[in-house]
C-alpha cells in the first residue's frame, strides 16, 4: 500500500496510536519495533482494543484486511507524516540547539498562543518517533506549528528537517553534549547545522542570535537569505533585551527595534542563561506581528513544569529543580548563575553528565573546578565519574563532599539535612536526581 493511499486512511481515522496499552478508538496502529520488543506481535491486540486498522511490517501477522502492509512501519509512519505537511500551508517553527530547546519551545508556544491557535511538540516527542507523531497531529484548525528536534548524532536533523519542513527555524545554542554520538563539538555543529541546510534549500527563515559568534559563522557560511537577529548588544539585532532582576526569577527589558519602544516583563523561569530564550521568543512574537502586550502575557504566563530551571520553595529551602537533564555547556551556565544570586547561603547538588564518551574525564573535572571557582557555601558531588575525580580536590578545602550514588547522598542528607539554603540540583537524567527533592 503507498503512502497516499495510507494517508486516505488517515483522512479517515486521524488519529495515531503506537501503544497498545493507550489504544485510541477508530485509530491507526502503527506497529513499531523497539529494542526489547515488536509490536507486530501486538497488532491483533490493538484491532481488538479499537483501532481501525494496524499497519505493520511482518505478514505473519496479516490476519486480514484491517492489517495494512508496508515495508518498514517506522519509514510508513515518516513518509505519511511527510505527506501530511505537504497538505498543510501554516508556518512551522522548526527549533534544534544543544540547550534550552524545551524551555524556548514553550516559550515561543506561550507567546505565539496569544494570538494563533498553535500546536507545539508535546512533551520530549522530538526524535525520529516523536516528530512524525506530532506533525500528524497538527490539524485544519491550527494556524502555527512549533516543532523540536532533537539529535544526539549527524544526520538526525536532516531527518527531521526533511519531516517537519520547518518553513521557519531557530538554533538555540552549540555546546558540549551527546559528544560521543556527535564526534566533538565540530560535529555537532555540523549535526544543529543541518536546520540551517534545509532552510536554505527552502528559503525558509531562520531566527538567530545575533550575539553568538558561533551562530552567526554558521548561517554566514551558508549563506541564508532570511535572518531574523535577536540578543543582547548586536546593532543589528530587531529585538534586544537585559536582564533587570535575577532574584531568583528574572524580570528583563526589551526594545522593539522597529519601533525602537522598549517594555518591561516579569517571567516565572530562574537562570540568567534563560535570556536568550525569552528574547527568541519575543523576536518570534514580534516577526508574526504579536502585540507586545500579548508578547508580554505569553512571557509572564509561561511556567515550567518539567525540571528545567522550575523554582520550588520549601518550609526552609528554595530549590533551583533543573535534574531534566545536563550536559558541560548547561552545567556551566547553572553553575555561574547560582553564583550571581543574592541569598544567604549557596549549595550546588551536582550529579554526573552522560555521553561524552573519551571527554568525561575532563568534562567533569572542569565542572568541578568551576564549582570550586564559583561563590557558594557548600558543593556535593554524585556519581561514579565525579567520584573518579575525588582524589584531583585539595583535601583541605571545606564544604565539598563526593558520592558514588544517589541513594549514598541520601542516607548522609536524611540524617544531616540541608536548612535555610538556596539549592540547585542539576545532572543527567540518569542519574534521577528528583529522589532528594523530598529531602530538604
């Protein structure tokens, strides 16, 4: 069956469903393949439990005309997603970068759903799976799509790319993660750079930050024809903003510079690192011609829910909960920022970085050193590679303590809890550090 003929199926039944145990009534099954299983098996299962028909890549289990059969179901799920954008003219904000890509997205999502009826990736639903899934999701009623990619090697943007067909697209930021998948940082440019080789090639538009060196060598190599600049000091920036108050959360000014009139908004978000992100998204409400009041609601209303840069108080502490995940790039900029934050006293709850490969060693030795560097009372240190780097600390130096596991940190924490501190918890998303929230 082709994927025009699959898609007047889709017409029909528009809905999606991958997962037998959520099995969405009159809905297409796409019975895919993962590590530890194959939903082949489950394709009778999921007929049963309502779905309209299920489409899958083994005739073994072709047991009648509601089993649709196709070569490879995840190839059938991204060329129908293809063909689906194809049948839509809204635009659609394509967004990739080492950091921050969720928080912007949501952010962008906010604003732009002050004045359109928007659809945004839901979730982390932005790989290979994700992607197709939530394209296919976008129906006649939306007006704009906004859409994450992300990548942990070379060519998965060019994937995406070639399945969202971004007609407009935003680089966050290039740092150091998923080193190993990538081949260094090199690589990863080259890997985010992919969102500006299909702009290019679509003469699509890209947002950029007008005060990111590597950024902007990056869409100049190209060259693009469509930029659209924002930050913090380039002349040539259309929007251009700063920080006014970072105490824990942060309130900026920012300048329309085609109106050159300039407006104050309070956010929920901490970590001055945040910045960028707000301004990408305010440079994305004033490019569709937002109103800066619903600019300014979209910022202010925006509140993280997904441990990343979310404050929490306590009866005695205020947690900084940023253990979505972490990499070296983010884990500086956390660190730094802590540093700059008015409080009586400062404890950084550091837990170990995954995938770099041959650089952990040193990746985690210079958060170590930066944490040493930086203006706190009190550093804890989780996980085997940081525990690797014990004996590299000076012996004497106070407040500095090493754990080879979580639940070691924890035992010592329940019998001397942290009190009347600012706390940021921030690591990889292995090493689940939301289990010591509880603690303090």
């Amino acid at each position: 069956m082709t994927t025009k003929d699959i898609y007047q199926l889709f017409t029909q039944h528009p809905v999606i469903s991958t997962d037998t145990r959520k099995i969405a009534a009159d809905s297409l099954f796409f019975a895919l393949k993962g590590d530890k299983f194959d939903a082949n098996t489950f394709a009778e299962q999921a007929i049963a439990a309502g779905a309209a028909y299920a489409i899958i890549d083994n005739q073994t289990y072709q047991l009648g005309d509601k089993y649709v059969l196709v070569d490879d179901v995840l190839t059938a799920l991204q060329d129908l997603a293809r063909y689906h954008r194809k049948q839509l003219s809204i635009p659609v904000v394509g967004l990739t970068g080492t950091n921050g890509k969720t928080t912007t997205k949501e952010l962008i999502n906010a604003v732009l759903s002050q004045k359109f009826k928007t659809l945004a990736t839901q979730g982390n639903l932005n790989n290979h799976i994700g992607v197709p899934l939530t394209i296919l999701s976008i129906d006649r009623t939306h007006e704009i799509a906004v859409i994450e990619m992300g990548a942990n090697h070379q060519k998965e943007i060019e994937l995406l790319s070639s399945i969202a067909q971004p007609s407009h697209g935003l680089i966050t930021n290039i740092g150091k993660a998923h080193l190993e998948g990538f081949g260094g940082v090199e690589g990863i440019k080259k890997g985010k750079g992919e969102l500006y080789d299909f702009l290019k090639a679509d003469d699509g538009v890209a947002f950029v930050n007008g005060d990111d060196v590597v950024l902007m060598d990056m869409q100049k190599s190209r060259p693009l024809s469509k930029v659209v600049l924002y930050g913090t000091s380039n002349k040539d920036n259309t929007v251009i903003g700063k920080l006014t108050e970072n105490s824990p959360l942060l309130a900026l000014e920012w300048t329309n510079k085609l109106s050159g009139k300039s407006y104050p908004v309070k956010t929920q978000l901490t970590g001055a690192y945040n910045l960028d992100n707000i301004l990408a998204a305010i440079c994305i409400g004033v490019y569709f011609e937002l109103e800066t009041d619903e600019i300014n609601a979209g910022i202010t209303g925006y509140q993280p829910q997904n441990n990343r840069s979310q404050i929490k108080q306590t009866e005695t502490n205020t947690l900084i909960c940023d253990y979505y995940n972490a990499n070296p790039s983010s884990m500086q900029v956390a660190i730094e920022n802590i540093g700059k934050l008015q409080a009586n006293r400062k404890v950084l709850i550091l837990g170990d970085m995954f995938e770099l490969g041959d650089e952990s060693p040193a990746e985690h030795a210079a958060v170590i050193k930066k944490a040493l560097d930086t203006d706190v009372d009190e550093r804890i240190f989780i996980g085997k590679e940081f525990a690797k780097q014990k004996s590299q600390v000076k012996s004497q130096r106070s407040g500095i303590k090493f754990y080879n596991t979580a639940e070691e940190a924890i035992e010592v924490l329940k019998a001397d809890p942290i009190k009347n501190s600012t706390i940021l918890i921030k690591g990889s998303r292995g090493m689940a550090l939301e289990r010591l929230v509880n603690l303090f």
